[in-house]
C-alpha cells in the first residue's frame, strides 16, 4: 500500500562524519517537539533522510511547512513510499506528477543507495519516464530545465518518490552547538539575531531588560510574544527579564550624558554575562548592526566588550535594516517588533551620544558609581518565564533557582515569587 509521508532532507548534517548520528538523533527529537499538534505516527532516521509519518498515512502541506521551520531541515518532500513492485512506484510517480501543479516540462531523476535492487538507474529512468509521458501527452521532456522533476529512489528496501518539494531554513538542529545567552529586546534586530544563532545550533536563552519601574511592561509582553512567534524554530528555553529603569535613572545622575549609552550596554552585559555562567552558556549575542546607531561605531563596541570575558557575538553586524526587516517578516516576530512600546532603549537618552568613545573616559565613568553593586542587585532581582518550546533546554541549578521569581500572566497585578 503507497503511503504519502514527509522525507526531511538535510545537508550539514551529512558532512559530521562520526558524529552524524548526534545531530540526526537531535533533530529527530526537536522535530518530535515542533510536531506535537500534529497527528504523527513516528519520525525516523534512514539513510541520508529523516521520514514523518502521519498517522493517517496521508502527509498535508500543513505537516510539511510545520517541519521546514525547524532549523537543520535543509528541505522536505511530500513522498510517496512504495515496495519495489514496479507497477507500484510507477503510478505513484503519475500521481505525483499530477500533484506538481502547473508545469510545461519535466524530467525523471532515479536513484538507488543502500540496496539490493536489481534495475539500474537508467531503466528506472526509462520505466518511469515511459509512464509519465503516456499519462502527460501535452507535457515535455527536458532533461537539463525542467520545470518539475520526478524523483524515485530506492533506499534501505523501499522506494520514495516524489515531486513536490520545497526549502527549510537549513543550518543545525538546536541543541548541537552549545548554549547562548542573548539580548532581547521587542525591535526588529535581536528576535532575528536570536533567530540566526538558534538556526546554527544553538540553545538561546533571551535576556530582556525592562524599563520598569520608569516604564511601563509593555515591551516585556512583546518579548514574550516573540518568544512564541519563534516557537515553530525551538530556539528558546526560558526568557529573562531585568527591571532596569531605576538603575538607569543612577547611572544617567553618575556619569557623562554622552557615555551614557555605553555605560548602560556594559551594565547590560555584566548581567547577561553573570546570567550565562548561571546557565552554562558560553557565548553572548547582541542585535548590533554596525554604524546603524550611535552606540554600535567600533569603538563604542570595543568600549562595551571590554566589561565583559565572554564572546560577544553579532550575527547582524554587516547587514542592514531592510535585510533585517525581511529576515524578521520570514521568522513571523515583524510585525510584533513594529508595535511601538517604552523600554530601557528610551529612558535618559542624552541628547549628544558618543559615537567615539575614548577608553579612559569610558573607564572613569564606569568607576564614578558602585557598578558591582549594580549588577548583583540586578542579578538578585531578575525574572524568567519557561517556555516548552526547546527540548535541548535544561534549567540551571544555580543561585537563580533560589530567587526565582515566575512572571505573571498578563493583566496580573502583582507577579508571583
């Protein structure tokens, strides 16, 4: 009986060598994870693929664009998998064809691996394309352009064989490449930064930094609604939010007004840098696009990075704000980004920003209050959501855990130790 199924291609994965069956086994367990509201008889690993199975057996365009926004999906073909009866394969190969939309030419392409099948590739070729062009008589053959192509391959006592196939987001499933902490704020740029480290295997682990109590919590919701929104990809674990609106209002007293910007970014990343040991993640990642405001020229990077040991990454630092927007509209957070809300970005701006910033100036700023002080009671006083969106994800077990303070459901008016 033909079956129609999902076969996930991937292509990195493919070149990890002895390792390759970590990565496969990963993303097994993340595609299981996105799956969840879909009705799934098993995902299993074969050779050089991942199949879904539908527990109906009939595979939807729902189910396949589900599993092409989990990173480390390079592609995903709506399959039909057959015996290696030939009549079998060849009417699953007409009915795939007919299934391809509208089409003017087309070829067949016949593959065997891990295999005893006795036909070479060049019959099934000719098998196949016999059919077709007797069920399609208006339809051409073009073996180098075609509009469509055909594939039957025969695998591990099986044949797959489809026509309709379409790209996924690529990269590595998350979960393989370590642990990051992440700055995030409800713009446009960080959610897309979050979203290109997790696409590269990584467990992100977003900090928020509130301008409550100065502002309102709008931007922490909005957060939170980008969390959700990136939840078809499962790079996110748990969301951190800092209330540090007061603290601003200190630094904004304590230092020159054209550095506070900078100060502000290196009490941030203390944070998030204290945040990462806590958790195990090795590396921070920023939103920062280089030039695009006061704060990101190389030197006021260089001033912010030196408050920090840990890698400082910028996924977007060579890309522009059209490229980022876009980027945005694909992962689904664009339109979440482009609601306005007050958050620590606009609290005591000066009106004259560093754009280059000298390091003894930026120095004597930052010993001109207790920033030590600072940045343990902004530790102390942190929050976090849990989210189920990630399997790779494991809370830490560290101090947090005993000043964990659980946010609130929105429209809540207190928030819960």
């Amino acid at each position: 009986m033909t079956e129609r199924l999902c076969l996930v291609h991937y292509h990195e994965i493919g070149l990890k060598g002895k390792n390759r069956s970590t990565f496969e086994n990963q993303l097994v367990t993340n595609l299981h994870r996105a799956l969840r509201d879909f009705e799934v008889r098993d995902i299993a690993r074969i050779s050089g693929y991942v199949v879904v199975q539908a527990a109906d057996g009939r595979a939807s365009e729902e189910l396949a664009a589900a599993i092409r926004r989990v990173p480390g999906v390079a592609r995903v073909s709506l399959a039909y998998r057959c015996g290696l009866d030939e009549d079998e394969y060849v009417a699953a190969a007409v009915r795939a064809l007919g299934e391809a939309g509208e089409f003017g030419s087309f070829k067949v392409h016949a593959r065997r691996s891990s295999t005893t099948y006795e036909r070479h590739t060049l019959e099934m070729n000719q098998l196949v394309g016999s059919a077709l062009c007797a069920a399609f008589p208006d339809k051409k053959v073009d073996v180098h352009h075609p509009d469509v192509t055909v594939v039957v391959h025969v695998v591990q006592g099986s044949t797959f064989v489809y026509a309709a196939s379409a790209p996924g987001v690529g990269g590595l499933p998350v979960g393989t490449a370590g642990k990051v902490v992440t700055l995030l704020s409800s713009g446009f740029d960080s959610p897309v930064a979050t979203w290109m480290v997790g696409r590269r295997g990584a467990t992100c682990v977003p900090v928020h930094f509130s301008g409550r109590p100065m502002t309102a919590d709008t931007s922490e919701w909005l957060c939170q609604d980008i969390v959700d929104a990136l939840a078809p990809s499962g790079v996110v674990g748990r969301l951190y939010v800092v209330p540090f609106g007061e603290r601003q209002r200190e630094i904004s007293l304590a230092v020159p007004q054209g550095l506070r910007i900078i100060t502000y970014r290196r009490v941030m990343l203390r944070v998030a840098e204290r945040i990462a040991r806590l958790e195990g993640a090795k590396a921070l990642v920023t939103g920062e696009s280089l030039g695009q405001v006061a704060s990101q020229t190389l030197d006021n990077i260089a001033a912010v990075n030196e408050a920090v040991t840990m890698p400082v990454l910028r996924p977007l630092i060579g890309s522009d704000k059209q490229e980022i927007i876009r980027r945005a509209e694909d992962i689904g957070t664009a339109e979440i980004s482009s609601q306005t809300a007050p958050d620590c970005c606009t609290l005591f701006m000066p009106r004259r920003p560093e754009t280059h910033a000298r390091m003894d100036a930026v120095l004597a700023a930052w010993e001109s209050f207790d920033h030590e002080a600072m940045i343990d009671d902004l530790v102390e006083h942190v929050e976090w959501r849990d989210f189920s969106q990630c399997p790779s994800y494991h809370a830490p077990k560290g101090r947090l855990r005993e000043h964990h303070r659980e946010l609130a459901p929105a429209g809540a008016d207190e928030r819960s130790a």
